[in-house]
C-alpha cells in the first residue's frame, strides 16, 4: 500500500540528516596553545620531529614549557650518539631546547619496548614530574611494535592522572584527527629540524614524506594554511577504560559517519 504523503512528512521528519563534513573532521586550525606546559613521548630519536615538529615550534614560540622524552636508543637503525646528537640538534632548531632537562633519552631497547609496569610507572612520574596539561603520544593506528607499545603504556600510564589530556600524534599510519594544528608559519623551521636527521634519511627521506603528509592535513582549513599536524585527543570518561575505551571512542566516530544512512527509506 502506498504511504500517505502524511506519513511520508512524518518519515522525513525522523529521520536524521547526514552528519555535515564539519563535523567529521576539523575545518578550524588550531593556532594559539592555550596550555603552560606540554610533555611529548617519542618512541625514536626523530618521531617527535617528524610527527609533532610543527607544534614543538609553536610552543616554543607561544611559551609553553617544553619536554620531550625519547624511549628507544634507536640502535636498530644507526649509531646511538649519533641520533641523540642528531635529535639535539633538531630540538636547538624548533627552539624549545631552553632547559637541561628538555630533552631526555632514555635508552631503552629498540624494537623492543614493552608496555609493562616499569614503564608505564615511568610515564607516570615524568607526568607529574613535569606538570604537563597535555601529554603527546604515538597514536594507536601505528604499525611499528615501539610506536604501539608507547601508545599503549601512555594509556594505562595518565588514565587515572587528573589534569593531563592525552593527544595521539601520526608518524608511520595515518590517524583520525579531531584536531588539525596549524604549522603552516613554523614550516621552515620544521623542515630544517627534519633534515638534522642525516642518518636516517640516508635511509628514506621522510622529511619530504612528512612534508606531503603535512600539506595533505591542511585540505580542510582553508587557502591561507598550507601545512598542518594532525592530533587525535581522548576524552578523560574513554582514557579511564584504558585501551578499550579509546578504541571503542574511534568505532564511534566510524559510527556517526553511517548513522543516518543506517535505514534508507523503502
């Protein structure tokens, strides 16, 4: 029987409309950190440049306190020195290099971190060593083992610390942003930071990959911003469910790009 045009208005009216784009992705940069102090965990000597280098800058440059911690020595792919004088030599550039305890390497081993209790009672105390408002971490999409890892242990590590809001950066996998940073005035210096990493880039030249990864993330922000660092922050009610409550907060925002084409009309 065909619906009466009554009962078709009334349909139409229930039923939810496409979620617009805005609300999928972020189509607003973020310019001014509105934070005093950051701490950022980088699984190697590099990640943090090539995965938040952007936002080291501008933090520098707004005044934020300033801590980088780099967990693996990096020994599987160069010499340690090397890449600890290497990952000095970036952070002089990105200008947040203000303080003896600034950036700290912890050596431990590469390809072989483990997200146990020693190292998330570690993260813990640097957390409140530091006072850090935002904690910085490679983001569970990654698919190296010490990326992951690192993400995992900074999970369990700040899910019961007050105060602390965790942010997931990209480095090897793209990730679902729900903040895009606008890098585009500290670009320069984010690629000069890039280019200290000689050994690495013998390699690969990630910085150029980065840079392309970089200028992709502006696509939503408008002609006037070229470049942007994607980050990924967890609402303090899913951190308190530790792993399973972040990835099921990623399953929801998969959902809300479905749910009003859930029941198409007959």
């Amino acid at each position: 029987m065909p619906i009466s045009p009554e009962t078709q208005r009334l349909k139409d009216a229930s039923t939810p409309e496409p979620l617009p784009e805005h609300a999928l992705l972020p189509y607003a940069p973020l310019r001014a950190l509105a934070i005093d102090s950051l701490l950022v965990l980088a699984p190697h000597p590099d990640d943090e440049v090539f995965g938040c280098g952007g936002l080291l800058a501008l933090a520098a440059m707004q005044g934020v306190r300033t801590q980088v911690i780099v967990a693996c020595d990096g020994a599987a792919n160069g010499d340690v020195e090397e890449r600890e004088a290497e990952g000095r030599a970036a952070a002089r550039v990105l200008g947040y290099l203000r303080r003896p305890d600034a950036l700290q390497f912890w050596r431990l081993p590469d390809r072989g971190l483990r997200a146990d209790a020693a190292l998330r009672q570690r993260i813990a105390d640097a957390l409140r060593d530091s006072g850090a408002q935002w904690l910085l971490v490679t983001s569970p999409f990654e698919i190296h083992p010490d990326h992951r890892a690192l993400c995992l242990a900074a999970i369990e590590a700040c899910r019961d610390i007050d105060g602390v809001r965790l942010g997931f950066y990209e480095v090897g996998q793209p990730l679902l942003p729900n903040c895009l940073v606008d890098i585009t005035p500290v670009m320069p210096l984010k690629q000069r930071a890039m280019r200290c990493f000689a050994s690495q880039l013998a390699t690969q030249d990630y910085a150029s990959q980065v840079a392309a990864l970089n200028h992709y993330r502006a696509y939503t922000l408008g002609a006037a911003v070229r470049h942007a660092e994607a980050l990924c922050f967890v609402d303090a009610a899913d951190l308190r469910g530790g792993l399973d409550g972040v990835l099921a907060a990623t399953q929801r925002v998969l959902r809300r790009r479905f749910d009003a084409m859930d029941n198409p009309a007959p």
